[in-house]
C-alpha cells in the first residue's frame, strides 16, 4: 500500500465525521437555506476544525454563494475542497537543512503526545535515506524517556548522547552539539521535557537549551518542532498556543491521525495559528509518519 492509501486510510475516521457528513447534508437539501448553512457551520466544528476556522470558511461559503459560485448544495464540496486546499497550503511545510555541518531539529512537546516515538521514526526516515543521524535524551526528568531513546537508537542504528536521569538537558544537548560536530553527523535531533504544567521552568530551560545550541551551531536549531497529539483536537491547539510562548517553534508533528475524527485540527492549526505542519503520523508503523504535503491531505480527506 502506497503512502496516499495509508494516508486516506489513516483518516477514515475524520472524513467520515467531515466530508461524510457534508455529503449526506448535500443529498438532504435540494436548495442552500439557512438550515442548511447552520448544519455545515456545525459539521465543520464537530470536525475541531476550530471555531475561527469554521468562521472563514462560512464567509467563504456566503461569499461564494453571493458570486455564484455557489449555485446549489452540490457546489458546496468542491468549493470546500478548493478553500481548505488553500488554508493548507500557506506557509512553507518543507524541513530547513543547515547549509553544512549538523541540520539540529529540537523536538517538543507535552508527555503523552509521542514526541519519543516520533523521534524515533523520524531517525528511521532520515537513517532509510542514507543520512547519519544522533539521537540527544533532553528529557532528562522522565527515566523511561531516555531508555526508550536508547531502544529507538538501536533500531535505526544512530548514536544516542545522555546522562544520568535528572541531569541538566542544556548539557545533554551541549555534549550531543559537540559530538555531532566531531563525527560528522548529518541530523541531530533533541529531545526536550515535556512538563507543561510548569510553564515558567520550560521556558527557561528551552530558552538556555536554545542558546547553547546555537552558539555552537550558528542557525541552529534549523527547525523546532511541536509534537501535538490528534486525538487531543482543540486542546492541541490550546498547547500550541503555549509552546509558541515558550519556544521559537516553526513547525508541527501531527501524530495519531489514524484514531480519531478530529482530524479537522490540522486545517485549524494552519489558519489559527498560521503554524506549518511538517510531519503526521497516519499510523502505528514506522513507515507511517511522513512530511506533510496539503494537497495530499486535502485530496484524501475529500476523496470517497
């Protein structure tokens, strides 16, 4: 199965609780009223699309209608399909590299949301094509963080860098920086805590983590990326929100796609947060996360 048919199987589940819905919708009217417009407006924030989201793409949907556009409820998908297309596809959702020496990606995000599997899986992507990657365990509070590191870096045969549970991650991340230099690593990628709960402290010490990582590495780290859990919806994009107060994040890693109908919070993440998402996570394999591509998910979530 090719990666477009895992993707379309992987959200089942929201384009059944989104474009499935809009369908039956479109088959129960035979002309666009108010009800029908109230029914779409709910379909779209039961789908965590988001309540901003939802907003402009009703006045989207109003305006169409007003251009002619929009003649009939049958115009509604297409029409849908276009604008969301366009939603996904602002801002640039390609990985930035370094120009030479180590490309760093510091990954964050909450306990819970993946973060260690998809560091993980993206060491398994980078190590398929022939790139030599080092895994840092910067999340030095949560001991099975570190030894679950351990187990992924001898699965795709990359170089673990750690201390002790407990230790300062800035030093974690300062050893892995200069190790990666010395061996000519091609990707570095850091883990970070993932305690939210004391905001003030994770700001900090992602803020230091930030400083000795570049001034090692000048442009470094070339991508921040914020491990958000699907299945979570909105509340994903609340941690977000908080993230971006915390660190200089410049991309998502949307994992769990495959196990909910909130699928819909990747076009909010987009048009709320003007955040580009670069990978999702569209299954349990490690084949399953990939880079993100709009026009792909805009084609699976709309395609019977």
């Amino acid at each position: 199965m090719g990666f477009f048919d895992r993707l379309k199987k992987g959200i089942t589940k929201t384009r059944e609780a989104f474009t499935g819905k809009i369908e039956k919708l479109i088959l129960g009217y035979a002309d666009i009223n108010e009800d029908l417009m109230d029914e779409l407006e709910e379909t779209l924030i039961m789908a965590d699309v988001g309540f901003d989201t939802t907003e402009r793409l009703m006045a989207s949907v109003r305006k169409g209608i007003k251009s002619k556009q929009i003649n009939s409820p049958e115009d509604l998908k297409p029409f849908l399909e276009k604008e969301i297309s366009n939603i996904l596809n602002l801002g640039d959702s390609g990985v930035r590299f370094a120009p030479k020496g180590p490309t760093v990606l510091l990954i964050v995000g909450v306990n819970g949301a993946g973060k260690t599997t998809t560091i993980g899986k993206l060491s398994a992507f980078y190590g398929y094509y022939g790139k030599k990657v080092m895994l840092a365990a910067g999340d030095t509070f949560r001991a099975a963080a570190i030894e679950q590191l351990e187990v992924w870096g001898e699965r795709t045969n990359a170089t673990v860098i750690k201390h002790e549970a407990g230790s300062d991650p800035a030093a974690v991340a300062y050893d892995a920086v200069m190790a990666a230099k010395a061996r000519n690593v091609d990707i570095l990628i850091i883990d970070t805590a993932g305690r939210l709960q004391t905001k003030s402290n994770l700001m900090e010490e992602l803020k230091k983590i930030n400083r000795i990582i570049s001034r090692e590495i000048p442009g470094a780290p070339h991508e921040t990326l914020l491990v958000l859990d699907a299945t979570t919806g909105q509340n994903a994009i609340s941690q977000a929100k908080l993230f971006t107060e915390a660190a200089p994040v410049t991309g998502v890693v949307l994992t769990k796609l495959d196990g909910t109908a909130k699928g819909g919070v990747v076009i909010g993440i987009k048009s709320e947060l003007k955040m580009p998402v670069k990978w999702i996570g569209v299954g349990e394999a490690v084949e399953d996360l990939r880079p993100f591509s709009p026009d792909e998910f805009a084609r699976a979530l709309f395609d019977k």
